[in-house]
C-alpha cells in the first residue's frame, strides 16, 4: 500500500503537492491555526472540504492540538466521517488488510486541544491493540524526530515516552505523527528506523517554526505491505 503521510499543514493545504497513485492519504492533525474555536471552525471546515476532494480512495484524519473546533464540538466526527474522511478518535479501522490505530492525545503543554497529563497518557496508548499495523498519532514517541528547542536556547527530546515504550511493545509495521516542527538547527519531518526495529517512524509536518504561512515539506511517503 502506497501512503501520503503528512501533518502540521497548518491552512497551508492548497500549496501541498498531491502525489500519484496513492492508496490511502494520512493527516495526523493540525490542519488549523486559531486557538479560539469559532475562528478554528472556518480553517477546519476549508480544510475538510480540500481533503475531502482529494482523488485518493481511502482518506484518514486525526486531530491536533490546534483543532479547538473539533474538540470543543462545533464540528463533530459524525460529521466529518459523513464526508467519506475516516476519522479516528482513540479507535482503529481497517483498510485494505492494513488496521490503523489513530488518537489526537498529546502530553499536555499550554492550553491546547486532546491534551492529557503525562501521568495519565500511558491508559490511551495501553489501549492500542497489539496486532496493529499502523499506529496514528499527533505527537511523537520519546526521542524519535522530537527535538525542540528551548527557552534556554538548549534542545531537548520531547516526544512521550509511554508512547514509545508501547511502540516498542507491539512493533507495528510504522508510526505516523507531527506535532514538532523543524526549526533553526532541527530537522524533524522525515522517516526515520531505528537499529534493530523493522517498524518505520514518520514525521509528517509540512510547516517549519518561525514560517508557518507556507509548507516546507509536503509529507511523506511510505510503502507498507500488507
């Protein structure tokens, strides 16, 4: 199976350029910008109404922490599932032999959407099932295309470590995620294997901190068999 996967788009969906012949289309969320969630409902409905478009025949969404609108309600997954987009929250699918497994948590940092304490995040990934092929997610696992820098200048690795340990636990086939960007001195869009691990890791993000009003990368794209 050819996929497209890509994240972090951020409004910028109409730069992106599309591929050929791809079977199935990946958003692991982020497709809009304002925190307040009136204004977040009118980028997530143009965002939706472009991905819905796409001439690809399986399309699959999760959210971001930027999507208020969806997570305050003001656009419901029923809604956008009516659309033909398979959304997922915390829940999997199967396409084409393939199960995917899609949430929009992320560790909790500043008042964002789908957040939840590190503390407590271990109980969303524990729900994976173990046969997935594909796990979905905004953010990274520990120490995988997750460096950011900090407010003392210095960087850090700060995907969620629970994650990762369940990763390593059930060794799906890949790992698609954003939510960090690349930034001065930081490459973290990509595809990444780690030594000794058949399962492929995927930074989708399409924006670059510092230039979020056009895409630097447009996804990634990944060969999975079934």
């Amino acid at each position: 199976m050819k996929i497209w996967h890509l994240s972090d788009s951020h409004t910028n969906q109409n730069q992106l350029n599309i591929p050929d012949n791809i079977d199935i289309v990946i958003h692991s969320g982020d497709f809009t910008n304002y925190r307040d969630p009136m204004r977040n409902e009118r980028e997530a409905y143009a965002f939706l109404n472009w991905y819905r478009e796409l001439d690809i025949p399986n399309k699959v969404l999760i959210c971001g922490n930027h999507d208020t609108s969806i997570e305050r309600g003001l656009i419901t997954g029923d809604y956008i599932k009516s659309l033909g987009i398979r959304y997922l929250f915390n829940e999997d699918i199967t396409i084409e032999g393939l199960k995917i497994w899609g949430s929009p948590i992320t560790p909790t940092f500043g008042d964002w959407a789908f957040q939840k304490s590190r503390a407590k995040i271990g109980r969303v990934w524990e729900s994976i099932p173990d046969d997935t092929d594909i796990v979905l997610t905004h953010g990274p696992p520990k120490g995988i295309l997750d460096i950011t820098n900090r407010r003392d200048n210095l960087q850090e690795q700060c995907g969620c470590n629970a994650l990762m340990k369940r990763v390593l636990d059930i060794k799906p086939k890949a790992v698609l995620f954003g939510h960090l960007h690349n930034g001065p001195d930081i490459r973290n869009s990509g595809i990444k294997q780690l030594a000794g691990c058949s399962t492929i890791f995927s930074n989708g993000a399409c924006c670059t901190d510092g230039k979020m009003s056009y895409v630097t990368s447009h996804g990634n794209i990944l060969t999975i068999e079934k």
